[in-house]
C-alpha cells in the first residue's frame, strides 16, 4: 500500500528535502509547491509573509517511518519549531476507485 508524507516548512527547508529525495530509490513521487505564509513562519522575506513549500512524497508502507525521520530531520523540526509534517496512510489510485465502484 503506499502512503502521503506531507510538509509545509519554508522554502528553503522545503528545497533541500526535495533534492534529497527526488533521486532515492524508496520515493515512488517527490512534489515541491512553493507559496507564502503569514502565520507559520518567523523569516518574513515579504512583509507580512515568509516563502514556504508544500511537499508531497508518496512512498510503499513499508519506507514510511525511514522516509519519514528523513523528512523530519532535514526540516529541522526536532531543533526549531518551523513547519509541519503529516503521514497520510491509505493513498488510492484511480484504478483502485474504479474497483471498488464494480464490486
């Protein structure tokens, strides 16, 4: 089964991971979106507003929790309180969602 590890961290934090994983062998999808936030951040690049990223990587079950500490390291989330991150544990395919519509 594969699962979603979500994060917003800011945008530097959000690049480094994403160059970390985008060539591991155990991320099946590696996503960087990057925005502003005006409440999760105390870097203010904008005013009111620090740049922040979005990442998604979806990896088997069985990577999760390896995948996941890497994620929450290089965020740095265990020295400073900067972002989030989340583990999503059922993703589904479309495929998947027109079986389960023919049963």
């Amino acid at each position: 089964m594969l699962v979603e590890i979500g994060s917003m961290t800011s945008l530097r934090a959000g690049q480094k991971i994403y160059d970390l994983l985008k060539q591991d062998d155990k991320v099946l999808f590696v996503f960087l979106e990057a925005g502003r936030s005006n409440d999760l951040f105390d870097e203010k690049q904008f005013g009111e507003y620090g740049e922040a990223a979005t990442l998604t990587v979806i990896v088997d079950e069985t990577d999760q929790t390896e995948v996941f500490d890497r994620v929450f390291k290089h965020a740095e989330l265990h020295e400073k309180d900067d972002g989030i991150i989340s583990l999503n544990s059922k993703v589904i395919s479309m495929n998947d969602i027109k079986s389960l519509g023919t049963s």
